[in-house]
C-alpha cells in the first residue's frame, strides 16, 4: 500500500505526524474520555453480572487494562493540549458550550478507571495497590466533578448563548458526574477504619449522589423542551439520545451500592436504604427500558439516513453500562431471575456498542478523519 508522507511540525504549531496526515493535539476535546468511560464500564459491567461464565473475568480483566492504558494516554495528550494549544483550550470551555459540556466526561473516565481498578484489577495487581489507585482516581474524580457541576452551570448563565429550545442530551453531562461519584465511592468504605471514616464516606456519597440527581433533573425538563421543539437532534448528534440513561442508570447503581455501604457505615439505616433501593431502582429501570426504546428506535432511523461516524457513537457505551450496573445491584438485592437476565441481555447490548464503536475510532484515526 503506498503511503503518504506527512508535512513537518512547523513552529508555533506542535503536533505528532502520523502516515498521511497530522496528529492534531489542538482538537483533543474532553470527549474524548467518553471512550475511556464506555471501555472502563464494559470490564466494570463484566465483573457485576449475576452470572460465572469461562473467560468473563479474564476479559474484563483485559478490558479494565485497556481503560488503563487509554487513560493515561489521553491524560497525557490532554496536557500537551493545555501546554500548546491554550487558545484552543480556552475556547472550548469558555466560547464553545457545545464542547464544554463534555468537561462533565473527565471526571466520570477517573472515576470509572478507579473503580475498575478495585473490582477487576485487584487480582492482578494486589488488593492494597489497588485501593490505593482507586482511592487516588476517586478523590480527584469526585472533585473534578464536583467543580465541573458548579461551574459549567456557572458559564451557561454568565457566559455562554444558550437558547433552551436547542437544548440536547449532551447538556446533562456535568450533572451526571456527582452521581458518578456517589455510585463508585461506597466500593472503598469496606477499606477504611471502622467508625467515623466510614460514616463520613457513605454520606457523603449519598450527598453526591443527591447533589448530581437533583441537578439532573433540572436540567432534564430543559433537555425534553429543546427536543420536542427542534425534533430530533441532527444525525450525528442522535446518538445523544441514549445520554438521557446515564443518571439513570447510575443512579440506580449508587442506590443499591449505598445500600451494600450502609450494612458498615450506618447499620441504624441499612434495612432502610435497602428498602428504597429497590423500590427506586425498580421505577426508574422501569423508565431507563422506555428511554432505551425510544433511543434505539431513533438511531435505527439515523442508520437508516447514513449517519455519519463521530465520537457521539460512544454515547452507545458507558449509558447502557450504567443499566448494567444498575440491573446488576437490583438482581443481588432482589434475588429476582429475569432482573438478572436483564442485566447480563444488556451487558451483552454494550459489548457489541463498544466493540463497533472502538472499531470506528481506530478507523477514523487511521485514516485522519479524526484529530486532523
């Protein structure tokens, strides 16, 4: 096959050449965690299926190496972006809205990584090196988080035009990242010293999770106003569509991880939290099912008008994966069969999402449609 060269790096511009095109750093978006995330939840999704199949933990062990390694290669090319490329970085958080609402994927790929890490890798990589990563990955998520909720909010009422009748999914982002943190932080709370510590964790959780699911839901009727009014969003923005089950989702899995929590952390309570959690989970699995309908239905019309490949195809991913999650913590709890069936019918939807939509990615970027 005959190649291409590649033009030089010219001063002022700094980049990586690749075969027949050049590796632009400057179009490194935070979006691109949305790939970390879906491959992260894929290994997460694999280890809580109700379910002991040959192979499923080697894969998810694979899948969690990968998510790994994907992280700190877009950390690293993430700070070359900020290093060379501040006007652009600049621009995508402060003058672009449509970008900077993927500010609220950074923290969730942490967050997600870390928890795999614990879950999945430990057998690898010993249990206390393990929590320690985790521990690291979780702090620093649920602050990104937390600050990426305040103030991406902030720019939207002081910076940046808006108009909500062109509201999409993609504006839900931030809000989800608390709730991202709220589910995953319960799985250290066995790791810390009885008592205060414990306590401390399990509440503040709960606090996160409230914090990002009540933001959520402002923001939802919003995200429902702009879609009835300008339709469905252009076809490579559909994709967007399967957003909407990521606080769902998710919280359906912090509820029922809260639950496991609180048998350390707040037995006073556990029966309680044990309670809500199916009942909360139930009702809003219930709607995640609809949505999902109502997503697949759209997309299968978007395929049918050629829907062009973007990095939105991995909205496929790290939703469905929360559903996983979610189905999964609801099955152990409930000791209901088909719940359990669910969860494993749509882990199996996932793998099949991140698998195309990983095979997409390296295509696009072979071949310079992406990073251009």
């Amino acid at each position: 096959m005959a190649t291409v060269t590649a033009p030089s790096t010219t001063a002022g511009t700094p980049g990586a050449t690749l075969t027949g095109f050049r590796l632009d750093l400057g179009q490194l978006g935070p979006n691109w965690y949305a790939a970390v995330m879906g491959t992260a939840i894929t290994a997460n999704g694999a280890a809580a299926l109700p379910l002991h199949l040959p192979g499923l933990i080697g894969f998810a062990q694979l899948v969690w190496a990968l998510s790994l390694a994907m992280l700190l290669t877009l950390v690293a090319g993430r700070a070359v972006h900020f290093l060379r490329h501040r006007e652009s970085a600049r621009a995508m958080l402060l003058d672009n809205p449509a970008t900077a609402v993927f500010y609220g994927c950074p923290p969730m790929a942490l967050l997600a990584v870390g928890y795999g890490t614990l879950a999945v890798g430990a057998p690898l990589i010993g249990s206390s090196a393990a929590v320690a990563i985790d521990a690291v990955l979780w702090t620093v998520g649920t602050v990104y988080a937390v600050v990426v909720a305040a103030g991406i909010p902030f720019l939207m009422l002081t910076r940046h035009r808006l108009s909500a009748l062109e509201a999409n999914p993609t504006w839900a982002l931030p809000a989800v990242a608390p709730v991202v943190a709220g589910a995953l932080g319960p799985a250290l709370v066995p790791h810390l010293p009885e008592g205060a510590a414990r306590a401390g964790m399990f509440y503040a959780c709960l606090a996160l999770l409230g914090a990002g699911l009540i933001g959520t839901l402002v923001m939802l009727p919003i995200v429902f106003t702009g879609l009835v009014h300008s339709k469905l969003p252009s076809l490579v923005l559909t994709p967007s569509l399967f957003l909407v089950l990521g606080p769902l989702g998710q919280s359906t899995t912090a509820v029922n991880q809260l639950a496991d929590a609180a048998k350390l952390a707040a037995p006073d309570l556990a029966t309680t939290v044990l309670h809500l959690a199916v009942l909360y989970g139930v009702v809003v699995m219930g709607f995640a099912l609809l949505w999902l309908a109502v997503a697949a239905v759209a997309n299968l019309r978007a395929w049918r008008a050629e829907m062009p490949f973007a990095m939105t195809w991995w909205a496929f991913t790290f939703p469905v994966g929360t559903m996983v999650t979610g189905a999964a913590g609801l099955a152990r709890h409930t000791g209901f069969g088909p719940i359990g069936g669910l969860a494993v019918g749509l882990w199996v939807l996932l793998v099949l999402a991140w698998g195309v939509a990983s095979v997409r990615t390296v295509a696009a970027v072979a071949d310079g449609r992406l990073l251009r």
